[in-house]
C-alpha cells in the first residue's frame, strides 16, 4: 500500500499468498474438529434421519445416527452404527493427515 496500490490488491496479491497455507490448514482442522463434535449435534439436529430442504429444518447427521442405531433393538443397526463410526473416525483421520502435510510443506518451505 506504501507504493500505491490498493488495499484489495495488496490483500490479493501479497498477504493471501503468503497465507494460504494457514488458511487451508485452518479450513481442514475446522471440518476435523465439526466432525469430531458430537454433542451438540445430538441436542440440535432433532434426530431427522433425511435430508432436509432449507436451514431453518433439522437435518441428518452421521453422530445422531450412529447414536439411534447404537441404542437401536436390532442387530443390524448395532453394525451399522459401527460401520458409521469407523467412517467418521476414518473422515477425521483422513483430514488430519492431510493438514500434517500442508503444514509439513509450509515449514519445510519457509526453511528453505
């Protein structure tokens, strides 16, 4: 901005870049930690188990249903709720291993 160029050009051109690596690792551990987060999942989705249509409506969610199946009476829902809590974990996993990467790129990076 010193040299004249505009404030949105300055943020465009030199401190996105410079920060993007914190922005996507930022992104990355929000979805990890959301997906994580079961608790208030299970007091505000309401317990829909369909897709809802509009943000005022409750809608499904992998922790909510992985808590009715658990308490489910039947067998098949017992192994559902399992299959659907090693996809959860493995989502979660998947997101943290990717950000250990970019921020293993961005400290290898800066190093050099």
């Amino acid at each position: 901005m010193a040299l004249g160029a505009s404030k949105w050009r300055t943020i465009s051109s030199v401190v996105l870049p410079a920060a993007s690596r914190a922005i996507i690792t930022a992104v990355l551990l929000a979805l990890a930690r959301v997906a994580g987060e079961t608790a208030p999942l299970l007091f505000t989705a309401f317990g829909n188990r369909f897709w809802s249509s509009g943000w005022g409506e409750p809608t499904a969610s992998l922790p909510v249903m992985i808590y009715t199946y658990a308490v489910g009476p039947y067998d098949d829902w017992h192994r559902q709720a399992w299959a659907a809590g090693l996809v959860l974990l493995g989502l979660v996993l998947v997101i943290n291993i990717i950000v250990r990467t970019v921020l293993a790129r961005g400290v290898s990076a800066q190093r050099s």
